[in-house]
C-alpha cells in the first residue's frame, strides 16, 4: 500500500484562527466569532427567504469588514 505524503506547510483552521485572532476566550476572537455568527444567520435567513418564494437579499462580501 503506498504511504501517502503529508505536507508540513499545512495549518488547520482552528490553528489558522487561532493566529489571526487569539484563541477561544481573547477579546479579538469573540468579536470575530460573534460577526461570524451574525453572517451565518445572515445567509441562513436569506437561503429561508428564497425557499419561501420572498425576494433574496443581495449580499455583496466585498462591502463587509472584518477586523483582525
């Protein structure tokens, strides 16, 4: 069976965020998790509102900031 190769210049996610914004608790990081959240509810009512027959709100992520 062939051994498949790891690339160690990979981050996971989690390590990902973790450098970007702190880790889970830090001020930088809630305040990421909680826009986060907001966009996931976002997307979640405007994917309601078309399988509702509504009209689908248009989101343009150019328009949104993030802050690190």
């Amino acid at each position: 069976m062939k051994k498949k190769s790891t690339n160690k210049n990979l981050t996971s996610f989690s390590d990902h965020l973790d450098k970007e914004y702190g880790r889970h608790g830090t001020k930088k990081r809630e305040k990421f998790e909680e826009g986060f959240e907001a966009f996931k509810l976002g997307v979640m009512a405007n994917k309601e509102n078309e399988n509702n027959g509504n009209v689908s709100l248009q989101m343009n992520v150019k328009d949104m900031k993030m802050e690190k």
